[in-house]
C-alpha cells in the first residue's frame, strides 16, 4: 500500500500520461473549470471562520511537504527543514492534534486526511509559482484567463514581447511551426503578419495544417493566396474553419502546444507560452476539439 501511495505522488508531481493517469487528469481538468462556474453558498461567517485554518496550512507548508513525499523522524524533520528541535516538536504536535499525522515506529506520517491537505498545500505553492511566470499571458487574456488552466504550464517556456524585440513572441511561434510537420490551431487575431509570405508558404504547403480563425482572417488568407489555398484545401492538406470569438491564441504542433495572448489595440502577438509536456497537451486537445466542434467548415461554404 505504501508504494502504491508513493507512485501515486510521484505521477501527481510529474504529470506523467499513461492512460489510466491521462483519464484521471481529463476529468480533474473538466470538474476544476465545472467547479468555477459554481457560486460560493457559504455564508460570510463561514467563510471567514476557515480563514485562521488556513493561514496555518500554510504556516505549516514546509512540515506538510516534507511528510508528503515520505514519513520523517524528528532529526529527518529538523535537518529537512533547518529547525531546531523545539520547532519540530511544535510543528508534530500541530499536525498531530489536527489528525494530520501519527507517529508510526518512530516516525511522522501523513494520515488519508494529512496527505490531502498536504497535497492541495504542493499544489498551491507550484500553482502560484506558475501564475506569477505566466503572468504576461494571464493579464494579456484579462477575463479570459477563468478559461485557462495553469497547472499544465508550470515548466513551459515564456516568450514575452520587450521594446527592443517585439517580435520575439512571433519568432518564438514561427520557429515551432518550421520544425513541425502538422499545426492545429486558433487565434484571436492574425496569428502573424499575412505578409510573412514564408510562414503561409510553411501552412499552405508544407504542413498539414487545420486552423480555426474569424472568418475575415480566413477570408484573407484565401484572397492573398489564392492558388496555394484552393491546391491545398482540394488536397485536404488544408482545412480552415471560421468561428466569431476566441478567448486567446491555441497553437498545437508535432511536440509542443502553445498558448497566445495579443495586444487588443494592435493585433500583435504579445507572449507565446509553450510547453512539450504530457499534461498540456492533453489540455490543450481537450479545447481545441471544443472550440472545433463549436465552429462552421469552410468547406461547407465552399460548397454551398
């Protein structure tokens, strides 16, 4: 039972994406976002009333941590988080009075109720790590980000826009479609200038490209490159799909996706986060397929 816990942690920590784990993480995903649309019914006094259990979950982060990735004597406690030993007596008993954790031949361990506050307190701190790197994306998407998940992206690679590179996001984007042979995706705008003739000449024929864009941008891309987009729509090289809103760019190529926030002034790209990850993947072919079966084939209009 103990190493089925341990291998349990582990992939929670690491994301892995094995199918059963890749199943579970769907449905996390699906009841996280489900769970934002649901109104607080707790009253005012309730609400207030935790705020003291609270701050001391996370007075008592590091001991919570340190027990959740394996059970602890004292000296192990006091050593792991350079405390002396009247803090390690007072951080066990905490845990111990709140039926966090027993004391089993001599050593701390977690209880089933320990290790799930342990496990949301990992979370909260990785999560709020992350926030704060993705936070050009976030403020970029504004009310969107509620549509956003930030956990995939813990270890993505950020590209930001500066005075002196504006167009690093852009770069960034164009460097992971030339390595690519396929790209899935959606933007809010033009996901780069419609004049980077080598980009299009990259989509139109050399990648198997599926893209979902306003319908004036798609309409666009067609009107300036006429014979190149009719060759490839014919040989399903090409498919292009129209939808009216997007809440932020969707890039999903061979071995990484993408997440694109753009100025709502200009139109331009103003951060590109990507990541090669398992977890984001899967997040993001979860949106992607939502956003696709939310939008109109333009080889449908074609036809009509």
């Amino acid at each position: 039972m103990r190493g089925s816990n341990e291998e349990s942690r582990r992939r929670i920590r690491t994301g892995e994406n094995e199918d059963e784990s890749t199943s579970i993480l769907d449905e996390l995903f699906q009841t996280h976002l489900e769970l934002r649309t649901v109104g607080d019914e707790r009253t005012e006094s309730e609400r207030h009333g935790n705020t003291d259990d609270l701050i001391n979950v996370i007075r008592h982060g590091p001991v919570l941590e340190a027990l959740f990735h394996a059970p602890l004597d004292r000296r192990e406690i006091e050593a792991a988080l350079d405390v002396s030993r009247a803090t390690s007596h007072r951080f066990t008993r905490w845990l111990s009075d709140r039926d966090l954790a027993r004391k089993v031949d001599g050593r701390f361990e977690l209880t089933g109720y320990g290790q799930a506050v342990a496990e949301e307190v990992v979370r909260f701190e990785k999560n709020l790590a992350t926030a704060h790197r993705l936070a050009p994306l976030l403020d970029s998407i504004c009310e969107n980000h509620q549509k956003f998940v930030v956990e995939p992206f813990a270890d993505a690679t950020v590209t930001v826009a500066a005075p002196d590179d504006p167009y690093r996001p852009v770069q960034r984007f164009l460097s992971l479609v030339e390595a690519s042979t396929t790209f899935r995706g959606f933007n809010t705008t033009h996901m780069v200038p419609l004049s980077l003739d080598s980009f299009h000449e990259r989509l139109l024929e050399n990648t198997d490209t599926e893209l979902i864009s306003l319908p004036d941008t798609v309409e666009r891309l067609v009107e300036m490159y006429p014979e190149r987009a009719s060759a490839a729509l014919d040989h399903g090289h090409l498919k292009l799909r129209t939808r009216e809103a997007f809440p932020y760019g969707l890039a999903i190529f061979d071995d990484r996706v993408g997440i694109g926030g753009y100025d709502e002034r200009t139109g331009v790209l103003q951060v590109f986060v990507d990541s090669d990850t398992a977890i984001a993947r899967r997040w993001a072919e979860r949106v992607y397929a939502v956003y696709r079966d939310r939008s109109e084939p333009l080889g449908e209009q074609r036809e009509g």
